[in-house]
C-alpha cells in the first residue's frame, strides 16, 4: 500500500478506529478536532478522544472554531496531503479545502449511503427498526454525504442491540474499510459510483427531546427507540408527583414487548403494577392495544435500577399515567 500524507478529521468515539489504523498505514500530518467545549455540572472543557489519541501517538493537532473560515480550512490544505479523511467530525467542510489534495477528501459514514444521511446514522438505524446497515466511504462534495460512493460493507442490526453497541462494532469497521478505500483510490482501482438521491434518508442530529417516548406508538417500535437512545440521550418519560401535580422525569433504559399482556381499552401510557410483591413489573399501555415493560429505570437524581428494585424503593401508585410525548419533550427542553 502507498503511504499517503493525510490529515484527518474527527471528533467522536466512532472516529479513534479510523485513526489509529491510518497512524499505522500512513503519514498523519495533523488531527483536526472539534474544540474543547465546557461540559458537566463543573464546566469543565471538554477533550475529545480523538485529541487525546493523537496526542497519545504524537500527531499535531488542530482544533479550528469554525474549519470553514479561511483561518481554519488555509493551514490544513498548506499541509499538502494527499487526501483528507474525515470520520464524525461535526463541521461542515468549505469546497476549497475539499479540493485541496490530489485525492480529495474521503468520508467514512456509519450507514449504507444514502440511507441515513446526517449526524446519527446509527441512532436512527435503531430507532427505525433497521435490520441490516453498514459503512460507507465516499468522497465528499458540498451537500450532506451526497458524494459519490467508493466502498460498502453491510452488517446485520441484532434484535437487541442498542445504538451505542452497534457504532462499537461499525468503528472498526469503517476503519477496515478506508484501508482497502485508500489503497484502491491511489492505485486507481476503484470507480466512484453516484448516489440514488431519490433513496436518501435522513439521519438528523438528536436532540434531547426526541427521547422523549410516545405511547401512541406500539410497544415494539418504543423498545427500538429505547435501544436506539442508549447510551445517550437515553429515552425518558414522565410521571405526576404528590397532590400538586408536578410532572418529573423516569429514564427508561431498557424494555421489552410484553407478549400476553394485551392492554386494550387503556389509554396509551396507562400504567399498572404486575406481578408479585417480590417480584413487581410495570406495565405501561401503548398503541395497538400492546403494551410495554420498562426493564431497567432511573428516577430523576437517582442511579438506574432493576424495574423491581425501582418499584420496591420508590412510592409509585399501583396505576397511573405517564406524560405525553410532547408534554415529557417540554420538560427536557425546559
């Protein structure tokens, strides 16, 4: 394999995968990061792992404001690499850095392109119900992953496997793949094949309140999006407390469909207690007249529990109804 001169870009977990592989394989002239952000209670800045690799491995790095200002996107194409390769980074590349090395600028995706365009390929994947996805490698253009194709390889979605498992095992994936991607790209192997734009789907940023669950929905779809929101930001509801009818967060971090347990006639988020006094389920109606069991919860400023656990330590009534969507979503925004 010819040892390229490249820059990388990235930002997130998803992104370490990439990088090491391209220290091992290649000259990495600099890392470009996202810029330490204040964090936490403490505000404390924030590092990136991908600036704590490369610090580890001796790589330069550079943590511009905004990469498409000329003082951001002018020193990295001064460094003349011969391709820029970009995993999670979190900005939007300006077209004259793009155009800058002599292979241009090559993205590893955590999906089949063009499904699921955007920021959280893997998030969405989940929360759709996906049962197969993958990586891609393009090069990159000016829209949002509409470049054109170089490489894929797919993989099964498991039945229970939450978001943040599945870009674990697609990290090192799309580093597998952007070695075989660079080596066919310089010695000319690979043909770039345009997207199906009329197939694309998107993957937008998340934000807090699309965790926010839906009872409406049927019981399976709400387990795929309590998968999907693992480990961040972690689906949650929302339960009235005491007499004065405040409403106060419940994360839910796992669940299952409750097969034999029809909840027809009960208004979705309807919640009962089950089972015995040992062992208590929570069973909360959903659309469909199906109903889901919310496996393992967390009380506003408590630490997450075993649902019966929960249920044995906290004054929940034997029923009762859990918040809107848009009424629990309100109260993530607020």
């Amino acid at each position: 394999m010819e040892r390229l001169r490249v820059v990388f870009l990235g930002t997130s977990t998803f992104a370490v995968p990439v990088l090491s592989a391209l220290h091992a394989r290649h000259s990495v002239l600099a890392a470009v990061t996202q810029p330490d952000r204040p964090a936490g209670r403490s505000h404390r800045p924030r590092v990136s792992r991908i600036k704590r690799l490369a610090q580890e491995l001796a790589i330069p790095v550079r943590q511009p404001e905004r990469i498409r200002r000329r003082s951001g996107w002018e020193p990295v194409a001064d460094l003349e690499p011969d391709v820029l390769v970009v995993a999670d980074y979190g900005q939007i590349l300006p077209a004259r850095l793009l155009a800058a090395p002599r292979l241009g600028a090559v993205n590893v995706h955590a999906s089949l392109l063009p499904e699921l365009r955007g920021a959280a390929p893997a998030i969405w994947a989940v929360a759709r119900g996906h049962r197969r996805t993958g990586v891609t490698t393009m090069l990159m253009d000016a829209g949002l992953d509409t470049g054109p194709i170089l490489l894929q390889r797919e993989t099964e979605v498991g039945a229970t496997e939450t978001a943040g498992e599945l870009l674990a095992r697609l990290a090192p994936l799309g580093a597998e793949l952007l070695m075989e991607t660079l080596s066919g790209l310089a010695g000319g192997r690979i043909a770039p094949r345009r997207q199906d734009d009329e197939a694309a789907t998107l993957a937008p940023r998340v934000r807090k309140s699309d965790a926010a669950l839906d009872w409406e929905l049927e019981a399976p779809a709400l387990v795929n999006r309590v998968r999907a929101f693992s480990p961040t930001p972690v689906a949650f509801t929302a339960v009235r407390e005491g007499n004065a009818g405040a409403i106060a967060p419940v994360r839910i971090h796992r669940a299952a469909a409750a097969d034999g347990l029809p909840e027809k006639g009960q208004p979705p988020g309807s919640f009962r207690i089950a089972g015995s006094r040992s062992a208590p389920r929570l069973v909360v109606a959903c659309g469909g007249g199906t109903a889901l069991l919310p496996l393992e919860v967390q009380a506003a400023g408590r630490r997450r529990l075993p649902v019966a656990q929960f249920l044995r330590g906290n004054a929940v009534p034997p029923s009762g109804r859990f918040a809107s969507a848009a009424e629990a979503a309100g109260l993530a925004e607020s």
